[in-house]
C-alpha cells in the first residue's frame, strides 16, 4: 500500500489540472499560434508561468485504484501488475484469464 499522503497529493493534482485546464488551453494556444505578436506571446507565457505547477497534466502520476501504487499500473484497468493479476485470478475482472499454451 502506498503512502497515504502521496496519494491525497495525486488528488489534488488532478482537481487543479482540471480547475486550469481550459485556462491554461487558451494560453497555450496563444503561445503556439503564428498570428500573435511577440508581446502577447511574451504575455501567455508570463500568465502561465504563473499559475500552479501542480496544475500541469505532466505532474499527474497514474496510480493503481486499489493499493494506491505508483508503478507498473495498466491503464486500461487502471490496475497495478499485482492487483490486476490477483483480481483475474480470483475471476473478478470480466473477460480475463490467465493464458496457457
């Protein structure tokens, strides 16, 4: 089990990337778009300078929704390694089993 308090940060860090997202979309774009002066492009990036880093989707960490771990999570599950093969072992997750050949 993970660190309870690495995981409330995680949450918070998702509530502030969705907070700023459409904020920090427009800036972005003015940034990126060839029409802007360099005064406005100089503008957007000081505005997004300023807004949390916490805020930004690369701070988000992918953690497994059951122990809370960091590493080794399938996303389309959102499973660690170990949760996920002990979930389809016990025939928890519908249209998994364990493969032989």
């Amino acid at each position: 089990m993970a660190r309870l308090g690495s995981i409330v940060k995680n949450e918070k860090r998702k509530k502030l990337k969705a907070k700023f997202a459409n904020k920090r979309k427009q800036l972005k774009a003015t940034i990126s778009d060839p029409k802007s002066s360099f005064a406005q492009k100089a503008e957007a990036q000081t505005a997004l300078n300023k807004l949390p880093k916490n805020s930004s989707s690369t701070r988000v960490r992918s953690r497994c929704k059951v122990t809370g771990r960091p590493r080794a999570v399938l996303k389309k599950f959102e499973l660690c390694r170990n949760a996920f093969r002990q979930l389809a072992l016990e025939g928890h997750i519908p249209g998994v089993r364990k493969s032989s050949w």
